[in-house]
C-alpha cells in the first residue's frame, strides 16, 4: 500500500532513536538510498536487534515504503557483522535493491554521520544532513513504524531495561506507561542504591525517579548502582567539569584523535574548548567548532587518560553559540581526513565496555511476553522536534487505542513541524494540561 508523508504524519511517526525528528519531513527529500540504521551502538541495549529477529519482513516494508517516498534505488542496512543471527533474519526478509553492510563493533557507528560514511563512503560536511549526501537515515523501530501507517498509528514503544536489573529485557509498553512499569516488567532493580539512566548509558540521560512516562524517543532504562562511573560522570555539573579541565588539562589532544566527528574533517577540536577554560586571548576561535559535536561523550567517558570532561565543556558552548544565535557559516572541512583516520581510530565496544565499567552485566534483552496492559497512560504532548500537539479531547472523553488525542497545531496559518499522538490505550481521560492527557484505562 501506498502512503503518502501527510499519512506518516497522521500516524504519528516520528525517528524512535533519537531526537524525535518527524519521519515524514525526513521522508520529504530525495534520495538515492535509504539506510536503515541496526547499529544500535549503545552498549547493554538490544531492542532493534530484537525487533529485527521477530519482524524483519515488516521493518522492510517500511523501509521499501521510505524508498519509494524519497525516490532511492537502494536500501543499505547497517548491522554489526556480529550479529550473525540478525543478519540472517534480516537477509531471508531483504528485496532485491536492498542489502546489508556489515558494521565493525566500535562506538559511535550509530551515529548518523559515522553510519553514512561505513556504509556508503560518503562524507557529510559540518552541519550538513544525510539527504545532502543524498542518503536518508531510519532507525529500525521508526521503519517498522512506518510499515505499520494505515493500520496501527504510533501507540507502543519499545524500551530495552538494562543494567543491575533481575531480567534484562526489551519491554513494549503503550506510551505513557511510567518508567517504573517498565522496570518491573524487567524484575525490579537488583541492588540497593540504584539510580536510573534514561536512553543509553553513553547519550543518556540520569533521572531522580522512575515517575516519567515513555515517550516515543524512550529507547532504553538502564538500572546501575548510584557509585558507578558513568552515574558520577553524568552527575558531573558545569562547575566541576569547568574546575577539573582547568586544573588538569595537558592538551594532550588525545580527544581530538579519536573524536569521530573530527575524523570525518569537521572542525571539532575538544581539545581546543577545552583551552578556553583558562586564560585565552582565543576563547571564541577555540570553542567555534563545539556547535559540531554529536555529544557521544567518547572523549570524556573513553579517550581522556586524565578522566576529564571535553563532551561537557563542548555542550556548555554549544548551547550558549546556539542561544546568541553565533552560527559558523562555511566552517572548514577536510572530508579527506575520514580514510586517513577512520580505518586505524576506531574504538571498540567491547574495550568502551570495559572502560565504563559496564562488562560485568547481562548484555542481551530479548522482547519479553506479551504487550503490557497499564491502568493509566500519561501521554506527553511533546514527543517530537517542533511544537508540542494541541490535545483535542476533553476530560470524560471515552477514548480507544490509535485515536487521535492531540495533532499538531497550526501556526501563522501552517500546520507546525511535529507529528498527531494518539490514545495508547482504550479508556477515559481523566485530566488534560498543556503537557499531557491522561487516560485511565477501562476496569
Ligand atoms: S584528552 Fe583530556 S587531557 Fe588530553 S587534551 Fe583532551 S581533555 Fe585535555
Ligand atoms: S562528544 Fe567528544 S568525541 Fe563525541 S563528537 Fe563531541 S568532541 Fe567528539
């Protein structure tokens, strides 16, 4: 079947791995080649493997279906050679102008930019997209989300629950459903002093409490104990990072070496940033390039022998360069610097595993039972890039699963940048705010 964007965007489609880029814009461009990303490069997460061993046939429909939007002749799909299994069950399911590259088993090659340049050579410039290189980038759960545009709209997610954990697991729970359901589903936390990272363990994020809802973008909930190392480096505030980098920092430029974005030729020095924290006559030169980073927290959690912090230093100003809208317009490039380094500066997982301190748990997560029924959704109206949805249901309102709840808002007369969301489960709602609707499910 035939889906036009506007279907995509009905359905509520949005990128599962990342940001929550609305796929439908995504899929507006053309394109050569689409590739499909099963890098799935954070350590101790499994679910788009999994979801490939279950549903491959369905995941290349939505792939076949982004194809035919965009224009491409090809799909590559980009799984680590590994995976032997995975690569089986995706092969019996590929059609003919599809195949799979196999990936080396380094951290970051999810990473848009990485995954474009191991799978088809291609290099994109600094602040650049794919579709530049006339590549478009699905993650795997979005394209199965894809195949499922005229049936089912967006309404489960699956998270994996990884870590100090009794199962770990990949979990498929209906939006709004609270993190602390899903650790359950997993068998609860197996140690004392837990604290919980949201997303995966290098990109995500710590939160105080499991209150928080999945959203479409929830990919992983990792359980670790609060005196792990990569909890106290996610703990680390501007002021430490900034304390620490002054005091220590021997401009070594090991971060800079194996930085996989410098490696590309985009002009992302950490180690300059990380110069900026002294006295420098060059500040505004030396942190230019952080708008650049891809924040894999590779130099500060792997590459810095002195435990410092670049990935913080390189938010901290890039954040403020977006804020004074400071955009490096034409910034150098040197696209010849990817085959000169990429090949002998990779860093394996399994060592980034080791180094974090994360080899010492279960790294598998097989989709556990059956879809998981809550009592009550809290649904947010931000799931996405672009402007929350407008809710168009009222408290009382009896509503069924895949029913439109809230859609995007227009703006200035244009219907704004994001994607409809749409009741997780059947039941009532109880409360409706600018953030959220909340239903509670039929008894
Ligand atoms: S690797 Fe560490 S010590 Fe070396 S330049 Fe970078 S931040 Fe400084
Ligand atoms: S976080 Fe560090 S390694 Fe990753 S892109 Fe930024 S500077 Fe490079």
């Amino acid at each position: 079947m035939a889906v036009t964007q506007e279907d995509i965007a009905r359905a509520g489609v949005v990128g599962a791995g990342g940001a929550g880029f609305p796929t439908h814009v995504k899929l507006s461009g053309k394109a050569d080649t689409v590739v499909l990303n099963a890098a799935e490069c954070e350590p101790l997460l499994h679910k788009d493997k999994e979801l490939i061993l279950r549903d491959a046939p369905m995941i290349v429909e939505g792939l076949a279906r982004a194809m035919s939007l965009v224009g491409a002749k090809e799909a590559v799909v980009g799984v680590k050679a590994k995976y032997a299994k995975v690569i089986e069950a995706m092969n019996k399911a590929l059609r003919p102008n599809m195949r799979i590259f196999p990936l080396p088993d380094v951290y970051p090659s999810g990473d848009e930019f990485i995954l474009v340049y191991l799978t088809l050579g291609r290099v994109i410039a600094p602040g650049a997209i794919p579709l530049s290189v006339g590549a478009v980038v699905m993650n795997v759960e979005t394209a199965r989300n894809v195949a499922n545009v005229g049936t089912t709209p967006v309404v489960d997610k699956y998270v994996s629950v990884a870590g100090a954990v009794a199962n770990p697991c990949t979990v498929c729970v209906p939006l709004g459903t609270s993190l602390a359901e899903c650790l359950e589903l997993a068998g609860g936390a197996t140690i004392s002093n837990p604290a919980y990272v949201v997303g995966g363990a290098m990109m995500g994020r710590l939160v105080p409490t499991l209150d928080a809802p999945v959203t479409k973008t929830t990919g992983g909930l990792i359980v670790l104990p609060e005196d792990h190392f990569v909890v106290q480096r996610k703990s680390w505030d501007w002021n430490k990072t900034m304390r620490v980098g002054r005091a220590a920092c021997d401009q070594c430029s090991r971060c800079t070496e194996l930085c996989p974005r410098y490696m590309l030729g985009h002009p992302i020095e950490p180690h300059r940033a990380m110069r900026s924290l002294g006295f420098n006559a060059n500040r505004e030169a030396d942190v230019a390039g952080t708008q650049f980073c891809c924040e894999c927290n590779l130099c500060s959690y792997s590459s810095c022998p002195e435990g410092l912090d670049p990935r913080g230093v390189n938010h901290q100003n890039k954040a403020r360069l977006a804020a004074e809208k400071k955009r490096w317009v034409n910034p150098p490039f040197d696209p010849s610097r990817a085959d000169l380094l990429m090949p002998y500066r990779k860093t394996p997982t399994g060592r980034l595993m080791k180094r974090i301190g994360l080899d010492g748990f279960v790294n598998h997560g097989p989709l556990s039972g059956e879809p998981y029924q809550p009592k009550e959704v809290h649904i947010a109206l931000r799931q996405h890039i672009g402007a929350p949805c407008s809710p168009v249901v009222n408290k009382g309102d009896v509503v069924t699963r895949g029913q439109a709840i809230a859609v995007r808002p227009v703006i200035d007369g244009k219907v704004a940048l994001g994607a409809d969301i749409h009741a997780s489960i059947n039941g009532t709602v109880v409360d409706v705010s600018p953030e959220y609707v909340k239903i509670a499910a039929v008894s």
